[in-house]
C-alpha cells in the first residue's frame, strides 16, 4: 500500500477539483497507447489507497472517510474508488482473455470474509454498450453469483461521482456508510476490516446475464483499517476447508452410516453384527461431529453474523445441519440406552420399558439418514450450485445421485429379497371355533423348500381339523443331526439342571437341543428374552408364528343388572325332595318323601347322568380370559420373525437330543407313566410330543390381585397365567389339575434361577390362578408380586404331587355317580396350606365347563336369567363367587345367570366337606372370595372354621371380621373340641356304625392336612387322638403344597 499524495506535484492544475466528474475528460490522455497504463490524477484526492489486492496491482482501492456535519460520532461515510488497470494485469497474464481488454470484465469488493455472508458491490464494463454496469449485491446463499440487495445503502450518483472506463482502466466510485442498519455489514473504521475481492477476465457468455460468471481462482481476501489506512493480504474462509467439511460429511452419512444400518437391518444373525454397528456408527458420529464442530467453531464470525442475509446460521443447509448434528447426538444417547436395554440380565427391569427407546432409536436412525442424504445434496448444492454445473462441479452431483441411487436401490431390492426369501414368514393363520366347539386353523401351513436348509411343515396333529401339538419340523434339522454324531442325550430335568447351572440351553421341534450361550451378547431381542426362553421349547417362537382367537378365551360379556346386586333365593337341601323355586318374590314349593330312601338315591343317581348327545370340546375346560388378559398374553411373547439365515445359524448350535424323562424320576407322577405306555406308538409314528410334566412351558401373568387388605405384613397376591400359546399341545396333556397336585415356577432373579412350588386353585394347565404369599426373607414371591401383567414370561411346569382324588377314574360325569371323591373329608390348613383346599373346592363345588344336573326349579326374574326345570343340565362358564354363575342351559341352548344352589355339584348331594384353617389374624385369610361363592352356593355341602390365633386386633369388631373372612371365626388355634365339631357337622360315620365295614368307611372318607411341618404334626395327633380318626384316613400333603 502507498498513499496517493506523490502524484499532486505533477497534478498541481488539477489540486482544486471536487470531483472525479469534472476530470473525466482526461480519458483521452490514456487512450493513446493501450500498452501504458495511463495517469489517473482524478483520484489524487483519496487520502489512502491499496494497491497489492492480488500480484499485478492491476486491482486499486482508494478511499477517505467523510464525516457529514449531521452524522453521529463513528458513523463515517467511505468515499472510494474501486480501480481495476486491464492493461497492467493483461501484461502478466495475457493468456486469461483472448481480448485483453478490460471491455467484458466484471470486478467485485465485499465487506465479510465469505460471499455467503458478505455483501457487496459488483462493476461490469459492458462489452456492447460501451457502459458500466454496477450492482449492489446480497449473497445468494450458495457459491454463485450474489443476487441485487433491494435495500441500498450505497450511493453512486450524488456530488458527480462516475463509474466508467478511462482507457483500460476501469473505475467505480462510490460511498458507503460505514455503519449502516444491521441488516448490512458494519465497518468499524479502527480495527481491520476484511474485503474480500474477485474479478473474471474473461466471463463465460452461457452464464448469469450473460456474464456474472464464477470468478475461478481470481480472488482474496484484504483486511484494512480505514482510519490509518493499514492493510494486508489475509486468507478468506477457506473453501478448502469447506471440501474437507464436506467431504467428511459425505463419508460419514453416504458410506458409513448407510453400511451400519444395513448391517444391523440385514445381517443380525451374523456373529458380531451388534459390534459392527456399534464401532461404525462411533466412528461415523466422532467423525461427523468433531469436523463439523471444528468448522463451526472457527466460523463462529461468519454463523452469526449482522442480519439473516449475511450470517450462516440462517441458512437451510446450516439449520439442517445443527438439527442433524442434535439428532445425531441424541441417537447415539439412544443406542447407549438401547445396548444397556439389550445386554441387561437384571431380572427386575424388563426389556418392554425399553421397546419405546429402541422405536425411537430405530425410527430417528432412518430419519437421520434420508435427512443426511438431503443434506449433502445442500452442501454440494453451496459449493457447487446446480446452476452452474455447466461450468463447475458435475462430478460432485454424478457422484451424489450415484451413490443415493445405489444406497436406494440396494435397501429396496434387499428389503423385497429379505422379506418374500430371508425372513419367509409363516403365513397368517387364524384359530378359530366351529360349531362342535373345535378349534381349526382357517388355513393350512404351506411346505417351502425355501428356509435354505430344508422344508417346514406342520406336524399332524388331532384330526377334523384339529389343531395337533403345533410343533413345526425342520427337515434341515434332521438332516444336521445326522450329519453330526449327537452322542449327549438330555431328559427335561437335565436340561433344567444345566440351565441352573449356567448353561443357554433350549429345545426345537420337540426334539433337538441347543446352546444358544453365543447369542447372548447379539441377540436383537436382548439376553433378557434368552433367559426366560432357557430351557423351555422356542418352536414356536423361533419357526413361525401363529394367529388365536382371542374369543375363545373370554366369558360372555352379560348385560343389564350387576350380578353382585341380585336377589339370591334361599337355598335349599338338595337332600329333601325337590321342589320349585321362583325369583325375588317366589317362594319354595317342597314335596313330601323321605330323601334318604332307595327311590330317592336311584332318582339322584339317574339325574347324574348327563344326555347322551352332550359333546365336550378337548378344550372346554379352558378357564376364560378378558380382553385386557389376552392383549398381555400377545404382549407378552415379544413376538419377533427370524430369518433364514437365524434358522440356518441356530442349526448350527445343535448339542443334543431330548429323550423322554425317566418315569422314575421323583418328579413325575404316575399318570406321566401311563402317558408313556398309551402314546409311546403314536409319537413313534406321527413325530408328536407326549407331555411331559417336566418341560417348562412359558406363560404370561395376565392379573395380579392382592388378596390380604393393604398393609399386611405378609401379604397375598391372586396371580393368574395363561400358557403362551395355547394350541401348542402335546400328546396326553391334562384338561385340569386335580385337587392336591402343584406347579413349579421358575423365574431368574437376581442373575439366578430360583424356582418355587404353588398350588393352583382355579383353572387348568392352560390358565389358571395361584396365591402367592409374599415373605420378608422371600426370594420369588416378591418378584411374582412386583411383576406388572404381560412383562415377562414366566416358566412354569407340571403338574406335580398326589391328587387327593383318584385319577384313575374319570372326572367326567358322563360315567354316572361320581364315585372318584370322598364321601366326608375334612381338610386342616396351617397358613398357606390352604391353597390345596381351595384348589379343591374350585374342582368340587365350583368347576367351569363340567354340566351340573338342575335338581330345583327355577323360574327367571330377569331377562338375562335362566329358567331351570330339574332333569335339565347346565353348563357353567363364569363363577362370580356371590351364588351365581353364568352359562347354558343344554336343553334350550339359552345362555343367561343361575343361581347355583338349583344345581347339584359335580359330586352329588350327599357328599361333605369341612375344612379348618388357622392364621394368625384375619389379615392374613385369603381365598375368601372362593370359600364365599362355595358357602353361598351349597351351604349344606360345605363348612369352614377360621381360627385367628392372635385373636381380633385392638379396634378391630366380629363385624369387621365377619366381612372380610368367610365362614365361623374362631378366636384361638385348633382344639380337638373343634375337629370333633367339624367331623360331628358333616356326619363323619365311625369305624363301628353298623353296615359300614372298615375298610368301606376308609375309602369314603378322608382328613387332609396341610402347612408348615410342625402345624402338621400337632395336628396329626390332634386329629388321632382327640376326634379318633384312624392313621389311615389321614393323608399329609407335601411342602410343595404350601405356597
């Protein structure tokens, strides 16, 4: 830079000129030669100048600051003069325009660092009209021409400045204020200020008007200090930097990322795919984050700069690249929370809670990817302007649309092939119910020769339609087994044995066993779900997936008037002869007769003979489930679709081969060996699986209740299950549970199987109810009870333990008088021993889908009522524990509510049951809406003494306790007054009454304990010694009894 004030001596004539108007006739003075730059002493009266813009010095800034008289302090106005000397620069580079002429050149200064931020003042020397062009300017927004700022602030015309060419030399004066409104660049006339520069010697005629090409190499940057008139050559926002930024950009969301979500969407039965992932998607986002970060924390200048037009961060590209930037973070926040989700066995967090992180996680990756795409076609939309791909930047954009072409192509094509040749689901099946009350499947399961090795096909099942065990067959399987000797064998027990011990073991098709340990650290569904499948059969799961009628699991809704609120008829004694009873206002209409003669036992035992055309469904003692329960039962199996290349890995971890369990194991009982010996030629011949009480099966909790009233000590839960999948039968597994067996549950807790026996009192092994009483040193009750329905699966198998009837005898009552049960039984319960005798009263009085024979007329009072007449048989399908029940009359097929004491119970008239239980305080009675509905139903049939040992609480009145416990309260424990009492009230016969031999009076009656040992051995004594009960009517269930 040199100041201007040498030329005055030579220019003394001209020193009182106030214009560059006035001195433009001097023109002609450089007009004659073109190859001299010519004196230009019209800008003698600029006080500073710079003149190193760029090598040649072609390219001038002269300037002065002007001060107006009205103007605030440092609101200067710039006075210059951009000045560029076509003759001196065509000297050095003569090959950059074939005319050498400033004529068709455009020069351009700009206050800012970048032309995406900075605006700026644009001269053309129009070839054509010999005139000069000037535009204000705005930037566009990307690297391309800038576009004319509608809000001027530069002045060009006042006191007779020009904008012309005087030779060669073009010149355009013009002022600026140095701080003008925020929307425009502020100069601050004391701090260097950048200028950047361009210029295009030689403009391309294709671009905008014709001539507003890109300026190529010709470009810089000058920072000046107006007032003293410094200046110096600085570098512009690098454009390479740009590139770099860019080009990081590209590899991260067009080659990395894409390769990650590919690898996690397609390949997740390859070995490692979750490491894959994980370690790209890091590298991806370090990458990402740490090159746009640095770019915007060295632009921090130029982001947020004077007004929208002139800082970045108002642009679309950057505003989509903090959104991205922001998703991206959070994202891999998201895959923290989802791999912690994944890798967790902590058995008190279940992996639902997490299926909203992993949703968004999946969701927000493909939406941060197309919106990545989106964005590096605005990056190299910035840097290389669709507009100008006739001149520049075509490769970048074949590129671009090749690679999001190639990606779009590749996820679609991969997308169809995975779906309709990878995943080959099974397709969609529907359990239905037809009008025998058999369950079919509305359509059959193709066989595909597709799975990649082998065919999948249904196995055989029951016949009309009837769904058979359900299990699928791999013929690749077997193909495997042979191919690899299988030398270990494992029985059901073993497997659990392993799987305490540590080991991932799991069963498919009924018969082939697994490690699946390899699986833990990558299975999509997290080790979570592996634990609960251990040890159990996945065939299901893992080979297809089948569609149930969730209606056929629910009792009909009723209509109309709460059951709770009916009038209940005054029962009667199915001992007298039978009579008539109406509704609210009726009332009994007795007949005479002597209800114990032999006319009236042989008129008793034919009304125990249910029609001959009464068909029962292999399933019709399936307890029901409500809506709610089924949708915990279908959230519950976490259903998830394997691929071909999953069934192919699995095959691969073959270990073994399951054989059937040792029927002299002690935890199976003698009706698994008769299941043996009746199915063994079956299974041999159709390749179905004999049930095996053993095998845990999986349920879902579908209701939790809590029994004791809030704030007990040791409370207790009402807990109900429903197997999985119900269809998925086995050959010979039981409709119900006799009264007396138990379940085992097994749950991991704490990074350990622990697994307890309850007692099921309601329902059967394909839904059914258990009372758990949570202890403050328990390991699993606790858990049970903490457990929200459809969490988890739980395992559970049987039924184990001695039935306190003899199931050598059918429970059906299609064989005539119910001979199966004990005339007079008393049962004595310690605590939680009462678990087994409510199990007996649902089976006795309160059964579901078992036809009662209607003894006592009764005529409906309201609409959803039935009409009964004795010697009509009904079917019950709900019990609502208040006396009254929901089902069908089979004689008029009408559905509708009943009162219960117009019906015998499955096991006569003539049969009794009391039962003694003690607690400590009424607190902890529970089942007391099961012994109610039983008391309510047959008061005559059915006696039960509670015994509080504590006594009432202080506060606490007999009303309270009336309320709340069923049945005659004792304060106190059991005496042998009271077992006398008990067996006095049911008409216990003694050894001596006369045509009752011995052993005749042993096999109809029965006393039954059950508790903790000590409770069963005081009252072992008690009942010998002090009622005279002989040891041989006394039967002591087991520990697994207890809940």
């Amino acid at each position: 830079m040199r100041h201007p004030l040498g030329l005055l001596a030579h220019l003394a004539s001209l020193a009182s000129l106030s214009s560059l108007a006035s001195l433009a006739s001097l023109a002609s003075l450089a007009s004659a030669e073109r190859n001299v730059a010519p004196p230009l002493p019209l800008l003698a009266p600029f006080a500073h100048v710079a003149d190193d813009f760029e090598d040649t010095g072609a390219l001038r800034l002269y300037w002065s600051l002007e001060s107006p008289a009205d103007a605030p302090s440092g609101a200067e106005t710039l006075h210059a003069a951009l000045v560029f000397n076509a003759t001196q620069y065509f000297a050095v580079y003569p090959n950059d325009s074939p005319t050498q002429s400033i004529w068709g050149m455009w020069v351009g200064i700009g206050w800012g660092s970048s032309m995406l931020t900075s605006d700026s003042l644009v001269a053309y020397a129009n070839r054509l009209s010999r005139r000069v062009a000037v535009l204000e300017t705005i930037p566009s927004g990307y690297y391309s021409p800038p576009v004319a700022s509608t809000d001027k602030i530069i002045d060009l015309q006042s006191n007779g400045m020009i904008q012309t060419v005087i030779g060669e030399v073009l010149i355009v004066e013009f002022r600026r204020p140095t701080m003008p409104d925020v929307a425009h660049a502020r100069i601050d006339k004391n701090k260097p200020a950048v200028h950047i520069f361009a210029f295009n010697p030689n403009p391309h005629p294709d671009s905008l008007n014709g001539w507003l090409a890109h300026h190529g190499p010709h470009r810089g940057a000058y920072a000046i200090t107006l007032a003293t008139g410094v200046g110096y050559l600085t570098a512009p926002d690098d454009i390479v930097a740009k590139r770099v930024h860019g080009a990081s950009m590209a590899v991260t969301w067009l080659v990395l990322f894409p390769i990650s979500i590919f690898y996690v969407r397609y390949l997740k039965s390859v070995s490692g795919w979750l490491l894959v992932h994980m370690y790209i998607q890091a590298i991806g986002g370090s990458l990402g984050i740490v090159v746009a970060g640095i770019y915007l924390v060295f632009n921090l200048g130029n982001n947020f700069g004077a007004g929208p037009n002139l800082s970045l961060i108002y642009r679309p590209h950057s505003i989509f690249g903090f959104i991205i930037i922001a998703g991206t973070l959070a994202q891999g926040l998201l895959g923290i929370f989802n791999r912690q989700s994944l890798s967790t066995e902590h058995d008190a967090v279940d992996r639902s809670r997490f299926l909203p992180v992993r949703t968004i996680h999946m969701w927000l990756g493909r939406v941060l990817l197309l919106a990545a795409f989106a964005q590096v076609g605005l990056g190299i939309q910035t840097l290389y302007p669709l507009s100008e791909t006739k001149f520049r930047g075509r490769g970048f954009w074949i590129a671009y649309f090749f690679v999001v072409l190639f990606w779009a192509m590749l996820f679609v094509l991969t997308d169809v092939y995975y779906q309709y040749r990878v995943a080959n689901p099974s397709p969609k099946r529907k359990m239905v119910v037809d009008n025998d009350g058999k369950r079919k499947m509305v359509t059959a399961v193709p066989t595909r020769d597709d799975t990649g090795f082998g065919s999948a096909s249904t196995l055989p099942g029951g016949k009309d339609g009837e769904v058979g065990s359900g299990v699928v067959a791999i013929v690749g399987l077997d193909r495997y087994a042979k191919e690899h000797s299988l030398a270990q064998s494992f029985t059901w027990d073993s497997i659990d044995r392993y799987v305490a011990s540590g080991r991932m073991l799991v069963v498919a098709n009924g018969r082939y066993v697994f490690d699946i340990e390899s699986w833990l650290a990558h299975h999509p569904g997290g080790r979570l779900i592996l634990h609960m499948v251990a040890g159990t059969d996945i065939t299901i799961d893992y080979y297809n997936e089948a569609g149930y009628d969730a209606a056929a699991f629910m009792p009909q809704q009723q209509d109309g008037q709460s059951v709770r609120s009916r009038f209940l008829p005054k029962a009667q004694d199915p001992q007298q002869q039978p009579g008539t009873v109406d509704g609210p206002t009726g009332s009994p209409n007795l007949g005479g007769g002597n209800p114990r003669s032999p006319q009236a036992a042989s008129a008793l035992k034919q009304s125990m003979t249910p029609p001959s055309d009464l068909r029962l469904s292999k399933f019709a003692e399936m307890s029901g489930l409500t809506d709610r329960e089924w949708k915990h039962v279908i959230r519950a199996r976490r259903t998830h679709v394997h691929t071909r290349m999953a069934i192919a890995r699995l095959s691969t971890l073959m270990v073994g081969e399951l054989v059937p369990s040792n029927s002299d194991g002690h935890r199976v009982n003698a009706r698994f060996s008769r299941l043996v010996s009746q199915f063994s030629n079956q299974q041999e011949a159709t390749g179905e699986t004999i049930f095996d009480p053993a095998e845990y099966r999986r349920y879902a909790l579908v209701a939790s209740t809590l029994e004791t009233p809030t704030g007990t000590t040791t409370p207790t839960y009402r807990l109900k299950f429903c197997v999985l999948y119900p269809y998925d039968t086995r050959l010979g597994e039981p409709d119900l549970f006799f009264p007396g067996e138990s379940v085992e549950i097994q749950c991991r807790v704490e990074g350990k199987c622990v697994s307890r026996y309850y007692t099921p009192i309601n329902g059967n092994p394909n839904s059914f109810e258990v009372l758990v009483k949570v202890r403050p040193n328990g390991v699993l009750s606790p858990f049970l009870a903490s457990q929200k329905p459809g969490d988890r699966q739980i395992k559970i198998r049987g039924p184990f333990g001695t039935e306190l009837v003899h199931p050598d005898r059918p429970l059906s009552p299609q064989t005539g008088h119910p001979d199966w049960h004990y005339e007079r039984m008393v049962f004595i319960a310690g605590g939680s021993g009462l678990a087994p005798a409510l199990q007996l009263i649902r089976t006795l009085f309160l059964p579901v889908f078992v036809p009662l024979p209607v003894w006592l007329a009764y005529n409906a009072a309201e609409s959803d009522e039935l009409t009964l007449q004795p010697g009509d048989w009904v079917l019950p399908r709900t019990h609502y524990y208040d006396g009254w029940a929901e089902g069908v009359n089979l004689r008029t097929q009408q559905h509708g509510l009943f009162p219960l004491h117009a019906t015998l119970p499955r096991i006569g008239s003539t049969a009794r049951l009391a039962i003694l239980h003690s607690v400590r305080s009424h607190y902890d009675a529970y089942g007391a809406s099961i012994v109610r509905g039983a008391l309510l139903a047959y008061p005559f049939q059915i006696h039960v003494w509670t015994c509080l040992t504590r006594g009432a609480p202080m506060g606490v009145t007999p009303q309270d306790i009336a309320a709340s416990v069923p049945g005659t309260v004792v304060a106190g424990r059991i005496t042998a007054g009271l077992v006398q009492n008990a067996v006095d009230t049911i008409g216990w016969r003694a050894d001596h009454e006369p045509g009752h031999p011995s052993h005749a009076v042993d096999g109809l009656q029965k006393v039954v304990l059950c508790g903790p040992k000590a409770f069963e051995g005081d009252m072992y004594d008690l009942v010998c010694e002090g009622a005279g009960v002989s040891h041989d009517q006394i039967t002591v269930l087991p520990e697994d009894s207890v809940i």
